[in-house]
C-alpha cells in the first residue's frame, strides 16, 4: 500500500523522534516535562504524533477502521515510531483502542507446526558434581 512519498514521512518520523528526545531529556537539556509539565509536554507531543498519524493511518482507514488487532510490518524509519501513541481521529491513541503486534515480514504470521513430538517429562534433581 502506497502512503504517499517516502520523504515527507521521514520528515516526520524525525519530527516525532525529536520531540520523543526533547520529551526524554539529557544530563545538558531538561526534559519537557520537567520543565513545562505533563499536560503541556504531552501537547508538545501530540502535534508531531498527529502530523505522522495523518500520514500513515488516514491511508489505511479503509483497512483498518474497526479492526480491534493491528499487525504492523513497519517500512525503514517507521520502525522508530511507536505506533501505539498515535493518535486516532477520535482523540485516543491507538494503544486505547488497539492491539498491535510487530512484524518483521508476512512470514511472521504463518504459524510454524511444531515439529517436537509429545513424550514423557524427562526430571533431574539434586545433581551429584564431585
């Protein structure tokens, strides 16, 4: 599924993982939520969220509206987002209202058979090592 161009997400993806760092903070640079609050950080945060949410989830709407699992496969830089704070069009975040799992390729949803066939529990107690 095309998303449109490649750049114009990456450009936010990195303006999503700044405010993740301005967020975080360093030993040199207050954190945002020490110094303007939680309230006000979180706002600092939503409008870079929103701006990528508008990006990658508006495309999948069609795909993904009332779907309550999510299966994600990230393309290059979308892998550093965390999908599950992206806001949704009715103010959550996707964590609120989804459940998301991560997959590197289609491959990961194929279930694998087990090849081990069932036997007896083998048990070992109170090892002797002299």
């Amino acid at each position: 599924m095309d998303l449109g161009p490649a750049d114009v997400i990456e450009d936010a993806v990195k303006e999503v993982r700044q405010a993740l760092t301005d967020a975080q903070g360093s030993p040199k640079h207050p954190s945002t939520i020490t110094q303007e609050g939680e309230p006000d950080a979180e706002k600092a945060m939503l409008k870079p969220l929103a701006a990528l949410s508008k990006l990658v989830l508006e495309p999948l709407a069609e795909h993904i509206d009332g779907k309550k699992r999510w299966y994600i496969s990230p393309d290059a830089s979308l892998w550093l987002v965390p999908w599950a704070a992206l806001p949704l069009k009715d103010g959550r975040y996707a964590v609120e209202a989804h459940t998301i799992s991560y997959l590197v390729s289609g491959r990961d949803l194929a279930a694998v058979p087990s090849q081990a066939k069932p036997s007896r529990p083998r048990m070992m107690a109170d090892p002797d090592y002299n």
